[in-house]
C-alpha cells in the first residue's frame, strides 16, 4: 500500500495529461508532461498543487476556457477520475478566484459538485470558500438536498473546520455557528458515508466550541433517528476524552460514586520499543446503578522534562450497587511515525466518567 504522499505520483501526472489531451489534442502540454517528474520530494497537497499549477500554465485563457476543457476531458476521457481530480478541482477553483466574477464562482461551485463523485472536492472547496464564505454557504445549503449521497457529503466534509491535509478557512474557525444548518439538515441523513461526515465536523468543532457541540447533540438526540445516538457518540469522541462533563452526561454517563484501585504496573521501567501493562479494579460505592466510560490516559515525557496527556479508549460498563470490575491493558512504546518517544518518567491513570484516578508511575529507557 502506498504512503499517503505517493497518492499522487507520476502515474497520476500521465493520466491527467492524457485526459487533458482529449479537450485539447492540439495543445503541446509541456507543463504536465513535465510535473511527473519534480513530484519525489514533495508531500500529497504540494504534488496536488504542482500538478495544479501545471494545468493552469497549460490551459491558457479565462476561467470559462478551463471550465470547458475540464468538462471536455470529463465527457471524452476514458479514466477522469481518482487522484487527478484534486488538482483538476484545485485549478477550477483558483481560476474563479482570479477571475473574481459571480458567473465563475457559482460555475465552479457546480463543477465541484459535479466532479465530487469521481475523487472528492473538499480539498478545492475550500479555496472558494476562502475567497467568499457566505456564497459559498449558500450554494451548499442546497448541496444539502443533493440526490447524490456524494454531493452532501461535500456540503459537510468540506465545511470542515480542521479537514485534514487541506487549507483553513478562517471565517469558518471564528463563526463555527456557520456551518450548524447544514449539519442539522444531514445529521439524519439516510447514508452512513454522509452521517459519518457529520460526526468528524461535529467533533473538529468540539476543539474549539464546547458548548456549541453540546447543545447541537442534546437537540439531535430530542428528536432523533435510528442512527443519532451512534452520530452523537462519535462526534463527541473529543470532549469525552477530555473529560468534558455536559457531553458525558449527555451520553448518559453521570458522575458516580466508585472506588478505583489502580492502576497497577507490571514493571517499573519499559525498554524503548516494549509494553507497558496495567490492571485495576473499579467498584461501585454508590447506592444506585453507575454507567460508565472508562479511559486510560498516559502521560508522556516531553523534551523539556514536561509532560503531555494522551486519552486512549477502554471501555464501557454499567455497575450496579457494589459490583466491582477488573480492567488491564498492555500499551505499546513501539515507534511510530505519529509520535516521539522521550525517556525518562511516564505515567497512567485511569479516566472514568471525566475524573482521573491516582496516577502509576513508570521510567521508559533510552533506545
């Protein structure tokens, strides 16, 4: 399988000239025919971009000659479709800007929805998005009602606050409130790929606006379908890691009464690259049925001799009056690419419904 970076490669180069070739079998498309070859060192968006930009100095002309070659080497290519279509979206969409008229930016808001399908648009969305947000809104309100279970995923995936591997786009981090009416009008929606969409928004918001989530949720769960309760769970994963006590108990996890004993450590020092393992015992102290999320945090040693908090899932379980439960796990220090591993003092504790237990301390060693 490869890397993410290498999604788009030279294969991708030689697909989008050929298509491109179709609309315009004349043109010489020296740009494109050269990109595939600068692409090696460069990471996903830059290749995206780079492509992009070959595209735009090979078509010359206004946005409406681009728009018509695109939709040329739509109709005429045999295989316009997969990683090409980032850089095809991203060139419509910086053509429109540039161009800075209404006609070239509802016509490539159309486009976008229209080549969604074959890769997705997010990614080019967000330029128009950048240039005029509440036209761009507008137009997406209508996404909303799209037959095309494509095309209303692309009203909530590219509306993103944080969209991985994609531009920000200001306005929207600084009126999250914005983008609501479309989550309201496809938190129900009939596709599981829509509503999942739904849940990543809702929880790239929770980063910055709590209470605004929270409040989303509470009015989804009043008046839900089949499929709401599991949107709403996924969609608060965030706040539930952090503890956040409006979304646990909304989640149906109140606080309660318990004694934890725990966690305790297999070892007191793990070799870089080895495993760390806990058990504890959780039990009901109180006087009526607990439901309860548990977490494990651990928290790592930082360069600095700080330390830094990470919440990994557990599980979930409902005691009832002095019922006790047993819970372990083994934690891995294998490396990986997402994290850096310093030696020196670590911790775990347990997190349930939101409060932290006593932490077990541990010393990772040097590689």
């Amino acid at each position: 399988m490869p890397f993410a970076d290498e999604l788009v490669n030279d294969h991708t180069a030689r697909s989008l000239t050929r298509a491109v070739h179709t609309a315009m079998p004349g043109a010489e498309l020296a740009s494109l025919r050269a990109a595939g070859q600068r692409l090696g060192p460069l990471a996903l968006r830059e290749r995206a971009d780079l492509l992009r930009d070959a595209l735009l100095a090979d078509v010359p002309g206004d946005y409406a000659e681009l728009a018509r070659v695109v939709r040329a080497a739509r109709d005429g290519a045999p295989a316009f479709g997969g990683w090409l279509i980032w850089p095809v979206t991203s060139a419509i969409a910086t053509k429109a800007v540039t161009e800075d008229t209404e006609d070239a930016f509802d016509d490539a808001m159309a486009l976008l929805a229209d080549l969604t399908g074959r890769l997705t648009s997010e990614f080019a969305l967000r330029v128009l998005l950048r240039h005029d947000v509440d036209r761009g809104l507008g137009i997406i309100a209508g996404w909303t009602v799209s037959p095309d279970a494509d095309v209303r995923r692309l009203a909530s995936e590219g509306t993103r606050p944080y969209l991985p591997w994609s531009l920000r786009v200001p306005a929207l981090i600084a009126r999250p409130g914005a983008t609501v009416p479309v989550l309201d009008a496809l938190y129900a929606d009939a596709s599981e790929y829509v509503r999942r969409s739904v849940a990543n928004h809702l929880n790239d918001l929770s980063r910055d606006h709590a209470d605004l989530v929270v409040a989303t949720a509470r009015r989804w769960l009043d008046d839900p379908a089949p499929t709401t309760g599991r949107l709403v769970r996924h969609g608060l994963r965030t706040l539930v890691k952090r503890g956040h006590a409006d979304a646990l108990e909304l989640l149906g996890f109140a606080p309660a009464t318990l004694e934890v004993d725990g966690p305790v450590l297999d070892h007191a020092r793990v070799a870089f690259g080895g495993n760390i393992r806990f058990t504890a015992t959780i039990r009901n102290a109180g006087t009526e049925e607990a439901r309860l999320a548990i977490d494990y945090v651990i928290h790592h040693n930082r360069a600095n001799g700080s330390q830094s908090a990470r919440t990994f899932k557990l599980t979930t379980r409902t005691l009832a009056p002095g019922e006790t439960m047993r819970v372990s796990r083994e934690h891995s220090f294998r490396p990986i690419t997402t994290r850096r591993y310093h030696p020196g003092p670590h911790a775990v504790a347990l997190q349930i419904n939101g409060v932290a237990s006593a932490r077990a301390g541990f010393e990772l060693q040097a590689p």
